[in-house]
C-alpha cells in the first residue's frame, strides 16, 4: 500500500513538473511569435537586446 502511494506521488510530482509554465508562461519556441504578411518579427541575441525583450515586432507596409 505504501509502495502505491509512493509511486503516485512520484508519479503526479513529475507530470507536475513537465506541465508547468516556466519563466514568461511558456518554455518552448512553440509560443513565441510568428512573422505575418502584416508584421515581421526579428529575434535579438542577448547582447543586442534592450532590456528584457528578446523580440521587436514591426509593421510590413
């Protein structure tokens, strides 16, 4: 009995863990955004960047 409460436990604390948010709400490249016909994105490495913005989003005319 004490061996299946260990193991949910385990269990429940890893998928915890692997569902969580990390940081800005997302740990994943699949939350950032996207370029459109309407607006271009452009990444900045760390030393580029002016505060804590990783991203400018800019208009396409």
């Amino acid at each position: 009995m004490r061996l299946r409460l260990f193991m949910l436990a385990l269990l429940s604390a890893l998928l915890s863990h692997c569902s969580s948010y990390h940081g800005n709400g997302c740990g994943s490249a699949q939350c950032r955004p996207l370029s459109a016909s309407h607006q271009l994105v452009i990444w900045w490495p760390t030393d580029m960047r002016n505060g804590t913005q990783d991203y400018s989003l800019v208009p396409v005319r």
